[in-house]
C-alpha cells in the first residue's frame, strides 16, 4: 500500500510537472499596424503610388487617343470605302487589345514593384518582433491584425516594444 502511495504521487508530480513545463508564453502584436508606422513602408507607399500615377496617366493617354480616333473614323466612314472601313476597324481593334495589354502590364509590374518594396520591411518587422519576443521569453507571437485570428487579446502586446526596437 505504500508503494502505491508512492507512486500515485510520483505519477502526480510528474504529470504537474509536465503541465507546467507546456505551458507557453503567448503574445500578440498587429503586424498591419505595426507595418503601417514604419517610415520605410509610408515611403515605399508614396513610390508606388507615383508609379500607380504613371501607368495610369499613360494609359488614359493612350485611351484619349483611341476615342479620338474613333470619333475621327466615325466622322470620316460615309466618306470612303468599305474596305477602308474595315481596316479602320482592325486598326482600332488592334489599338485597343494594346491597351488592354497594357494596362495588364502595368498591374503585374505593380505587383512586382510591391513586393520588392514590401519584403524588406516585411523582414524587417519580422526580425524585431523576433528578438523582442525572446527577449521578454515568449515562445509565440500571434498576430492580432484584423482577420489574423486572434479572439481574445490579453495577453501582452509587443507593438510599443518593437516599435521601439525599431526607433520609432
């Protein structure tokens, strides 16, 4: 009877023990809004914004032209052949399967530019919140960005710390 004592509070300790060591320490911090303070990414921002305002500059160039022509060939159809008419036609169809490329263009370089802008902030935040965390001992970091997850946010929030991290 002593022995089995014994070992049921063996078993307990054990099993406390093993509780206590899995538990974890969990923090949050919203990534978006942390990406959103950062001086790099309001800069990278305003690049691509300028960039967004080219392509599209260019591209309503492009379509003013086309309506011009348009008008121009609609003004001048009664008046020649209707093989002309027909080139015309082409001619405009071709102008405008360019703009379509074009503008299909303009996004995918968008997104590349995005993403070359991007990434290094993104590494950036990334590598503070990590040495932030270990610093303070938590073995995860959730992140707390709107549809990120997170429900319920009591536990400690690294924002402030890693802004700090990051001198700002």
């Amino acid at each position: 009877m002593k022995n089995v004592r014994k070992l049921v509070v063996a078993v307990v300790l054990i099993a406390t023990t093993g509780f206590v060591n899995a538990q974890s320490k969990v923090a949050h911090i919203n990534v978006q809004e942390l990406l959103g303070a950062m001086p790099e990414m309001k800069s990278a921002q305003a690049e691509l914004k300028k960039l967004q305002e080219t392509y599209r500059a260019d591209l309503e160039s492009s379509m003013t032209e086309l309506k011009n022509k348009l008008t121009q060939y609609q003004n001048e159809a009664s008046s020649i052949s209707k093989e002309e008419n027909e080139k015309r036609a082409l001619e405009l169809q071709g102008f405008e399967r360019n703009i379509q490329e074009a503008e299909a263009s303009a996004m995918q370089e968008m997104q590349k530019k995005q993403a070359e802008l991007f990434a290094p902030i993104t590494e950036k935040a990334k590598v503070a919140i990590e040495k932030v965390a270990a610093a303070q001992g938590f073995d995860y970091v959730i992140d707390a960005s709107q549809g990120g997850g997170l429900i319920v946010a009591k536990g400690k929030d690294l924002l402030p710390e890693v802004k700090q991290e990051l001198g700002f």
